[in-house]
C-alpha cells in the first residue's frame, strides 16, 4: 500500500502529517516569542522563507498574493498556517496560498477561512485553483483579499 496516497479513512498521508508537524512547530514558536512586534516580524520572515522553499511556479504566485495582501488588506497579518503563508485578522485565518507540491496537486490554492468576509446567499466559493496569476486575476483575487478582510 501506497502511504503517499492510501485515502482510507483511519489514516493520514504523508503529507498530512508533514503538516500537522509544521503547525505543531508553528505553535510552539509562537509560545516561545516575545513581543507583539517580535511575532510580527517573525511571522512575516517565516512566511518570506516559506515561500522562497517553493517550487519556481508557485514561489512566483505565493509572491504576488503575499504583495497584494500587504497592499489591499494591511490589516491582515502574515503567518504560518500548516505549513502555507497565510493571512489573520485577530489571530484568525481569513486566507491562505497552498503550494501545488504541498499535497501533490496539479495546481495551487488560494482559500477563505470561515472568517473570511465573503458570505453571499446561500452557497460561495472559499478555494480558488491557481494555474498562473494574469492581470485579471490579479485583480479578482485583490478584490477577494480586500473583501474577506473588510
């Protein structure tokens, strides 16, 4: 049996493991720290380090999505979530870039937590996949940021 891709329901992928690991690692950093500016500054650079690991295609998209965060929704602060750079309001998630080679996917994630204020009707979209960010969709997912944060 393949653990790599064994989907029964009593256990984990590798790559899950991998990352509850790296969000165990996340949270015993966090206790750790001192000061509020100190996190901050830490979790930006872990995040800047993060996506600098990325694979060439992913490291470019995890680039601009990090710029337009910083730019549209400043509020939001970056942090390490599972592994991926993610983004809080209050210490919560409101959205996150997932690496096609995280969980061995054929593109990468942009996603809307809960707390993301994106609510409309009754059914929405929170995971968008990413193949390559153009002008236009620069400018859907700037919208998006600047909404879940708001």
């Amino acid at each position: 049996m393949n653990k790599t891709t064994d989907t029964t329901a009593d256990a984990f992928t590798d790559e899950e493991r991998s990352a509850m690991k790296e969000r165990a690692k996340e949270l015993k950093a966090t206790a750790r720290r001192g000061t509020k500016a100190d996190k901050a500054a830490e979790d930006e650079a872990a995040v800047v380090a993060k996506i600098a690991e990325m694979q060439d295609s992913d490291r470019v998209m995890a680039e601009r999505v990090h710029a337009m965060v910083k730019t549209v929704a400043p509020g939001l602060a970056p942090k390490l979530w599972y592994g991926m750079p993610s983004y809080a309001l209050n210490g919560k998630i409101v959205c996150y870039f997932q690496s096609a080679e995280k969980f061995k996917a054929r593109y990468a994630t942009l996603g809307f937590s809960d707390q993301a204020n994106l609510d409309e009707g009754t059914m929405w979209p929170t995971c968008y996949a990413l193949a390559e960010i153009t002008p236009a969709t620069e400018a859907a997912i700037a919208a998006l940021v600047k909404q879940s944060a708001s």
